[in-house]
C-alpha cells in the first residue's frame, strides 16, 4: 500500500535537529520493511492556528510503501518524539497514486536555480 505522511516539527530546531528528525522517521520505516518513495522538506511556514504556543514550523513530507503496521509504528514515533507538534498519515488511493508519481516526475524535470557565488577579484 502507498502511504502519505506529512508532519510539522517545532520550529526551534536547528536545520541539523530537523533533518536528523526526517532521518530517525524514515529509519523507522525502513526498518521496519517500507519503502520510501519520496522526501520533501518544506521549510519553516506558518501555522493556520498556534499549537503549544508556537504560530510556524517546518513541514516535512514522506511517501513511502509498506504494511498497514508500519503505520501505526510510524505514529507511535510521533508521538513519542516532543519535536513533532502534529502529523497525519494516510493511504493513497489510485487518483491519489497517479498524481503523487506526476507531481515527482515534474519535480524532477523542473532545474535546479543556480546560486550565485561571489567571485574573487
């Protein structure tokens, strides 16, 4: 089964804490038999509404293929881990599926913006 999971860290990680957060949450799903398909880091953005407190946080998004018990390992993580302020997790259906592999397919067609590094003289 294909699996969406998107879940909102606090935002006073570093960039270092919030990425080994995403790492510890995909280990959870490899080891324990998923597949992920697909990692994206949103950045920090505002909340609809405050939770603890807190009015932004950084989103991350899995995609991942596995078992309905990875799920419920996934989220006994979550809420095991004080840096996660909220998550949701669910199955993709065939319309869901067909648009998830469209939407990555045109992520990678899109080039990457160029940085522009000073030049010495």
């Amino acid at each position: 089964m294909l699996y969406e999971t998107v879940f909102i860290l606090t935002p006073v990680l570093s960039d270092v804490q919030m990425k080994e957060a995403v790492e510890k949450f995909s280990k959870v799903l490899t080891d324990n038999g998923a597949q992920i398909v697909n990692t994206e880091e949103w950045g920090l953005r505002k909340l609809a509404y405050p939770i603890q407190k807190k009015s932004t946080g950084f989103y991350c998004f899995l995609e991942f293929e596995g078992a309905t018990e990875v799920v419920k390992k996934l989220e006994t993580a979550y809420r095991r881990d004080e840096r996660v302020l909220r998550f949701l997790t669910f199955r993709q259906d065939k319309y869901a599926a067909e648009y998830a592999a469209k939407r990555r397919s045109l992520k990678a067609q899109k080039p990457e913006v160029p940085t522009t590094e000073a030049k010495e003289d």
